[in-house]
C-alpha cells in the first residue's frame, strides 16, 4: 500500500513538470480548454485546504484557508508546523504509554528496542523516514557547551568594523565591487566535467580539529568550492548549524558543526572570507547569515545557482530540480526537514549532505556556459552573467539580526488578525507571548517548543482562570506548559484585569480586517485608495504597494498617553490621506525604506524599540515554580534573570528576590576564540554587561 502511495505521488509530481509556466501560463489561459480545468483544480484545492484548516476536531479550533495570495503562504507553512508539532506530542504520548505497558505489564522490550535502534539509524519505523524532532536527543548546547547569547539586544557583528559614524557595520564586500567577481577566464573554452559518481568520490567525515585544519589547507589551495549547510530552529532560540557540506572538484567533506563549533570559524573565517576563491550555494539567503550568527564568518565571491536559475527562467528553482535537469540525479528530499542534531549521523544523512554539494560546481559550469549564450543571443545590453552576480553580491550583503521583543511584537502570531478578539483576549495573548519570549531565551528553546501560537489563541479565545480549565483546554502535554501551569493562569486573570490597555488596539485590529475584507476604504474626495497593511504592524513586516513614500503612525498598545493621528498614503500623484481610528504614542521613531515590484522607493516611519511591558505581579515566581534539581535551582534563577534584564522589564523582581545574581562573562563564541590566528578589527569588539551573555552548560530538561 504504501509503495503504491509512493509511486502514485512521484507520478503526480512527476507530471506537474509539464504544466506550462510563467508567460506560457497566462497564454493558454485565454483559451477556455485549459482554463477550466485549471479553475476547477483551483477551487478544488481551495476546499480541501479550507476544509483542513477548518477541522476543529484536529486543531481545536477552526482556521479557514485565506483568500489573500500572502495570508495563505503564510497558513500554509504555519499548518504544516502545526502538524509536525501535533505529529511530535503524539509520538511522544505513544513513548509514554509503551513504556508504561513495559513497566506494568512486561510488554513492548522488542518493540522499545527496535525503536532504539532506529534512533540510532536516523529511521522512524513509522515511515522510514527521520523524524523532524526526536525527543530523546540530549540537547547539543548542553553536550558540547555551545555558548548563546540571545539577550533581548541586537546581534553584535564583532568581526566587522563599524562605520565612521558607529551606527552600522561594514560588510568586507562594500571595499569589493561586483565586477571583480565576474569571470575572468574566457567561458566559450570552457568544457564541464562531470563529477565522478558519490561511491567513487573520496570523503572525509570532519569531527575532529585535525581534520578540520587539513580542510582549511586543502581550501586554500583550490580557487573554488561548494557550500551547504543543515540547520536545526525547533529546539533552540535562535537555531544552531548542524552540518556543514563542502566540495571540490575532487573531494567531498561533511562538517560535525557541533562538536566543531567553536573551531569552525577561526580554521575557515579567512578562506570563506578571501575574495579570489568563488564560493559555490543555492538558495544562500538564510545559510549566509547563519554563518555569521554561528560562526563569525562573512562570505565574499559567492555564485548562488539558485539566482542563476531565476535569470535563466528555468520551469523550478530547487536544488532538486537542478539535480535532475542538469544531472539527471533524483535527490532524495526525505531528509530535508530531518533532527540533523542526531549524532552519530546515520549513513542515509550523510550522502544526503553530499549529495547538495558533490554536483554543485557541475552545475555551476553549465549554468555559466547558458547564461554565457543568452547574452550574445539577447538583443538587450542586459549581461544576464553579470545580473547573477549583483544577486548573489546582494545575498551576501545581508547582515543576521536576532529576534528582539517589542511591545507589538505579539501582533505578528498567525491568525491573530482575524480572531476578532476583544481587549481582554488581546490582552491574554501579549502577557503569554512576552512570557513565551523571556522562558525561551533563558532556556535556548524555540518559543514554538515552549508554547505554540495555536495554543496561545486558545488559551485567549477561552479565557480559562483556573487550572482545572486550562488542562480541559489543552490536546497534549507540553513540557514547559505542565511546569508553568499556575503561572501561565496567573497571565491570565492580570491580563483580564489590564484589559482597557488594549481597547483601541482591539478595536483597530477589528477596523483592519473588515478594510482587508473590503480590500478599499473610502477617501475624502470620494473615490477609493487601496488600503496598505495594518498601521500597527510589526516593524519590518509593512507592505507597500506603488507608494513612493507612506506616514504611518503606529500605536504604542502599553502606555497611557496616546493621541488619535491619520494613517496617510502617499502615491504618485499626490498625497492622499486615508482617516484611521488608530493611535500612536509619543515613542522616538526610526525611518524605513521600502521598495515596491517596480523599484519605487518608499520610506515608512514606525516606533523604535519600546521596552518591555509586564512586572512581577503578570510573571510570578516562575523561576521557582519550575521543577528542577536544588543544585541547578541556583544556575536556573541566573539564568531567567538575566534574560529578564535583557528585555527591560519593570524594576519589580522576576525571581522574586533583590539581589543582585551573579554570572560569569563570557564573550560570544566568535569574539572568544583563543586559537584563531586573527584577532577581532581592534575597536570592534562590544563590552557586553553580564545579562548579555547566557552560558547553558546544564540538560534542564
């Protein structure tokens, strides 16, 4: 049955290859043979998500598939969370109540050892594949004391210098101009040679710092190289590197990026960074600043075919796809979403790893050659060549900033804006969200792990005020819920109470999703403008559409002081002020840039970082709540401390105490890296205060 599954689903995607696409679509969509079996596909599509996102029964709640093209990316990838998360406390259950039957009755060895086994092999027996969390991996930051700061402070580049001004930091790149990276060689000589196949390719699996610096010697003697990187964001804060994949034309190596951690950068900083030697990746938005965050390293010189295949208007973008266009290789995406934290990494994973490397300088090469001669037969001066490497110079440019808790930082949890909450709901899911963050960062857990937003909206949508209720509430344990348990209903009832706060600010999340029903809203001279995202959204998620310049006045939903002041949409033909009932307060602003598809420009006014908004009265003694060892009572109190400091919090105690705790400072692992030859730009480096710095060398799980 499930072989049948299989090769039915590899037939359907098989043949979605031959839907027209781009402009070939919008042509054969005039004639009504194909639009209307396109139409119904569509609609049919749209009722099943509709259907499934409505199934109460499975969420607890019902979330209908939006209309609008952006909501529902966005419902989706949040569904497809949810299930994994749903998926994950159901096994976790199943664990539970095997092992309960073994203990009881003396039943399940076998099974409990089959499943131990394929822990160790990276298999869920369930599927053959590797789950997305595996519950019983001890958590790398503890095994291998990888340091983290995820203070409630932006991210410090401590190997960039700053600006004369020290407002930014200066990306080696901006001293390089894209044409140096250009190709010098003449690429109508150049010939493609395949690579040898994976079992005859020689491999060296990376996890020692011995073999770590025969790596950096073997880079530095090569002009280029392919890059990818495995990464895990479930079980911690900020995420954490899992693996390096790097090739040559000759070699293919794999990186344990954690027992490595601190090594990484001082070994393969300079030759990453050395902009004579071309870095091959695909699809590098997020690894680039990965590297950074992890490891101090900043790419020059990079090639990303995954923006060679958007100028070369390939039918697919994937890695997968170029694999079997240019290759004639069928990767294996099973693993993608893999627990890569799984150590020893089972062999299945490791030629998965190489596999997103050992092709790429192949690739790289004919990409060149195509791009090549789609300049000389272009009629346009445009050198598509050249567009390739301007995206991936952008790419690189990119500089990592941490996730920082504003006082609206709660309004960006999916499926808030068309709850129709009122004051007090609005209330309930601010106090959970900011105890969500301050839990998360001292603990180094996603906030998705410690409460997810599902839960959250529950809990708001319910109001429960006591613990009885909030357990009826609750589809599954959740770890750190059950430990909080009185905490998360003390939230409740203080936010219940802090309600008219946030009257105006339920009232314009109504005012906002009727206007985005209607998609218009009325001006003073009759006509009707376009109504652009919500003037109280979150900073750096504010849409504009052909606007050149756009007013917003965002509301600070924790403070009393507020005035009424117009929403104002400026287009091309003149300023027109569109009346909204939402408010501001008198917090210091920063100014934004934003561009619209067509490349014009816009600039958006919104609040600075306002502080954090809950005392002692809405957090309690969580600290102490907590079950926990007596000799780690002590080391968990610092911990949430100091986060507690990081996010500025009213002057009340969040442990409960006045006195002053006590850390040991540790620089980050970038800036404290004793055996990289270089040292950090003199000047550069930070002083980070104690609540900055969180050293997690303790399993609190």
């Amino acid at each position: 049955m499930s072989h049948d599954v299989d090769h039915h689903l590899t037939e359907l995607s098989g043949s979605s290859l031959s839907i027209p696409s781009d402009n070939d679509f919008h042509f054969y969509s005039n004639f009504a043979e194909f639009k209307r079996p396109i139409e119904e596909i569509a609609r049919k599509t749209h009722s099943m998500l509709d259907k499934i996102g409505s199934s109460e029964h499975i969420w607890g709640r019902g979330a209908a598939f939006p209309v609008d093209i952006d909501d529902a990316f966005e419902w989706l990838g949040n569904t497809n969370d949810e299930v994994f998360e749903l998926v994950d406390e159901l096994l976790d259950e199943c664990w539970k109540v095997e092992k309960e039957r073994e203990n009881v009755f003396g039943l399940g060895c076998e099974m409990k050892k089959k499943m131990k086994e394929a822990i160790h092999e990276g298999l869920d027996l369930r599927n053959g594949k590797v789950p997305f969390h595996i519950p019983t991996i001890r958590k790398p930051q503890y095994v291998y004391k990888i340091v983290v700061n995820n203070s409630n402070q932006p991210f410090q580049h401590v190997w960039l210098q700053k600006s004369d001004d020290g407002q930014r930091f200066i990306h080696p790149l901006e001293k390089l101009s894209v044409l140096d990276f250009v190709d010098k060689e003449n690429i109508e000589d150049l010939v493609p040679v395949k690579p040898l196949s994976i079992e005859c390719t020689p491999f060296k699996l990376v996890e020692e710092i011995k073999g770590l610096k025969e790596l950096a010697a073997k880079l530095r003697s090569v002009n280029e190289f392919a890059v990818d990187l495995e990464h895990n964001q479930f079980r911690s804060f900020q995420g954490l590197t899992c693996l390096m994949q790097i090739s040559t034309r000759t070699e293919d190596f794999v990186v344990d990026t954690l027992k490595l951690h601190v090594h990484i950068g001082p070994y393969l900083r300079e030759v990453f960074k050395d902009p004579t030697k071309k870095k091959v990746m695909h699809g590098a938005n997020r690894d680039i600043v990965w590297l950074q965050r992890d490891f101090g390293i900043y790419v020059c010189n990079m090639f990303d075919t995954g923006q060679a295949s958007r100028v070369l208007k390939l039918d697919r973008y994937s890695l997968q796809y170029l694999l079997q266009h240019f290759c004639g290789v069928t990767a294996n995406k099973e693993y993608q979403n893999a627990d890569w934290r799984l150590r020893p990494l089972p062999d299945v994973m490791i030629r998965y790893g190489r596999e997103d490397t050992h092709y790429l300088l192949y690739i790289y090469d004919l990409m060149r050659i195509k791009l090549f001669a789609l300049s000389k037969e272009s009629e346009s001066s445009d050198n598509p060549l050249l567009e390739v490497y301007k995206r991936s110079y952008d790419v690189c440019m990119q500089l990592y900033e941490k996730d920082l808790l504003t006082e609206k930082s709660y309004l960006n949890i999916h499926g808030l804006r068309g709850a129709g909450f009122n004051a007090q709901q609005l209330a309930i899911v601010s106090g959970l969200y900011e105890w969500r963050d301050i839990l998360a960062r001292s603990e180094d857990e996603s906030p998705g792990y410690v409460l997810p937003n599902k839960i959250i909206l529950e809990i708001a949508k319910q109001m429960p005020v006591t613990t009885s209720n909030l357990r009826r509430l609750l589809k599954s344990k959740l770890p750190y819920v059950e430990r909080n348990i009185d905490v998360i209903i003390n939230i409740v009832r203080y936010s219940m109470q802090n309600a008219p706060a946030f009257e105006e600010a339920a009232l314009c999340l109504k005012e906002e999703h009727a206007a985005r029903v209607t998609k218009t809203v009325p001006v003073e001279d009759g006509t009707e403008a376009p109504l652009p995202h919500s003037p109280i959204a979150a900073e750096g998620s504010i849409g504009i559409e052909n606007a050149t310049s756009v007013n917003i006045s965002e509301k600070s939903l924790f403070t009393s002081e507020l005035k009424e002041e117009p929403f104002q949409h400026q287009d091309k033909n003149g300023q027109v002020e569109v009346k909204s009932n939402c408010l501001t307060s008198e917090l210091p602003r920063v100014s934004l840039t934003r561009e619209d598809a067509n490349g014009n420009g816009g600039n958006v006014q919104a609040l600075k970082m306002p502080t954090g908004a809950f005392s002692a009265a809405l957090l309690g003694n969580s600290a102490s709540e907590r079950k926990v060892d007596p000799d780690k009572k002590g080391e968990e109190e610092i911990k949430v401390e100091q986060i507690r400091l990081s996010v500025n919090l009213p002057s009340h105690s969040f442990l409960g105490n006045s006195e002053e705790s006590k850390l040991v400072v540790e620089t980050p692992s970038v800036a404290s890296e004793t055996t990289d030859p270089q040292k950090p730009v003199s000047g550069s480096v930070s002083t980070f205060t104690p609540h900055q710095i969180i050293t997690i060398d303790s399993d609190t799980d």
